[in-house]
C-alpha cells in the first residue's frame, strides 16, 4: 500500500452526499493519486440541502479542486455550477464537479463508468438488444452512455411506465438512429444483456423481474454492490447465465472522474486493488 503523504501542499478533492459515511471512494482515490506522485487527499463531506448554497464559495475557501456528488444531490447541486458538459447537461444530473478556472463544471462519469467496465470484462455491447431495469438518475446515465457505445436496441422497463416514457423522451433525439421500447410485451423478447439499474434487492433478497424474464437474457449485470450477490445474480447463476454486480461501475465512474479531474490516466490495478480490499 502506498504511503499516503499529506503536508501543506495537498491538494484536496472530496465527496458530498447524504449519508455519506460508508463511501470506498476516500481510500481510493487517495491511494491513486499518490500512486502517480500527485499530493493529494480526497475526503467525504455529509451536507444538508440548505447548505448547499453556501458550499462552493465554501470549497473555494478550502482550496478544494474537485468533487463527486452522490444521493441526494446529483440534481440539486446543478443550479449552482457554471458549466455542464454535454452529457450532464441532456441528463440533468452530475456525479462529478472540478474547478476549472473560476468556474465549478459537472460532469456524468456513472454510464461511462459502467460502459467501460463491460468493456473491461470483454463484454460487447455494439449493436446489442439491451433490457434496461429502472429509469432513475443511474438508468439515464447508463441509457445515454450505453446509446453512444452504439447498442441497437434499448428496451426500458419501469414500475411507473410514464417514467420510462419520459427518459426515452429525453435521449431519442440526440439518437435518432436507435431503437428504443417501452412495451412490456417486448419483455418476452431475447436479450443479450439485463442491466437493473434500479435498488431492489439492495435491502432486501427479492428479485426486480422473473426467473423467467432472466432466462431471456444472455448476461445479467446488477448495478448494486453490497450485498456483493443480489437474488438477481442468484438467479443469474441458478440458470449459469453469465453476471456481475456494481463493483466494476463503481470502480470506473471513479477512474472516469479521476481523469477528469487530473488530465492524466488514473492507475487502474491501484484503485481496483484499493476498492476490492474494502470487502475482503
């Protein structure tokens, strides 16, 4: 492990939610940056919402030169920031802030992120049918991410259909060229890949869909981390289909906004080997 260095000339990058004292993102980047000589802490901040206001003039203060937004603010830190990239800005919501100059910029590093951990395991997705659970703030980010890597087809699934409705609504136009669905019917169709992005099973053993749905499906992956193995992937498994849980996406939303934060490329085995450590 590295010998983590802190002095006078530590830059500081951090983390702000509610709750926020079960984040891994503190050890982690905080080893990735030392890991590539940059001097440099990253801490959790626990904020209300009516502080939120005052908390960027708050961060200049401290010096801070980045951060990541978990629940419940990844909407509601937008109207304070300066500047949007283009995926924050068609989403509405940023997971991550840097300061560039004398602006606070957002960004949307959690379908990247998982974009690029199916990458990781050698799974394609090019031109693939993909049944998407959920339409929250993780689905719309997974949904655009996964129509820039050119899925074919993308069939949304939500309890409230209106929902799902609306995130379709909000991503067609800027893929004009993409099959999109809201049709329950479709659920019966095959699938090469089942992304839950929604939190069922993340308190409780239950399952989002069917055994049966699951069985349409030629690889399941569970954006939930803990429990490590949700009933979902139970399923998965019990009928030796191929599956994965959040862990990847965790670990490449935060190498997505190391890189961003850095201009330079994170340490990928550093942080692996640091986020894999927390459930050993």
């Amino acid at each position: 492990m590295v010998q983590i260095k802190i002095d006078g000339h530590s830059s500081k990058y951090g983390i702000i939610g509610n709750p926020v004292t079960h984040t891994l993102s503190p050890n982690m980047h905080t080893q990735a940056f030392q890991e590539i000589g940059i001097n440099a802490v990253y801490l959790p901040f626990e904020i209300t919402e009516n502080q939120l206001p005052d908390l960027l003039n708050s961060f200049d203060l401290l010096g801070i030169k980045g951060f990541n937004v978990t629940v419940p603010y990844k909407t509601k830190i937008l109207p304070f920031l300066d500047q949007l990239s283009a995926e924050a800005e068609i989403l509405q919501s940023v997971n991550t802030v840097k300061k560039i100059n004398d602006d606070w910029c957002g960004y949307s590093t959690d379908g990247s992120g998982l974009v690029r951990s199916l990458a990781d395991m050698s799974i394609p997705i090019k031109d693939k049918r993909v049944l998407l659970l959920g339409a929250g703030g993780s689905a719309a980010a997974i949904a655009y991410a996964l129509m820039n890597a050119d899925v074919f087809c993308l069939q949304v699934y939500n309890r409230t259909q209106s929902k799902a409705k609306d995130l379709i609504n909000k991503l067609q136009p800027h893929f004009p060229h993409r099959k999109f669905s809201i049709d329950p019917k479709q659920v019966n169709s095959k699938f090469d890949l089942l992304i839950n992005a929604t939190s069922v099973g993340l308190n409780e053993d239950i399952s989002p869909v069917s055994t049966e749905i699951v069985s349409l499906c030629d690889m399941v992956v569970d954006i939930i981390y803990s429990p490590l193995q949700t009933k979902l992937m139970k399923i998965a498994d019990s009928l030796s289909i191929q599956n994965c849980n959040g862990l990847g996406m965790l670990l490449y939303q935060g190498v997505e906004a190391f890189e961003i934060w850095t201009e330079k490329q994170a340490p990928v085995k550093k942080m692996k080997e640091t986020l894999f450590k927390s459930f050993v």
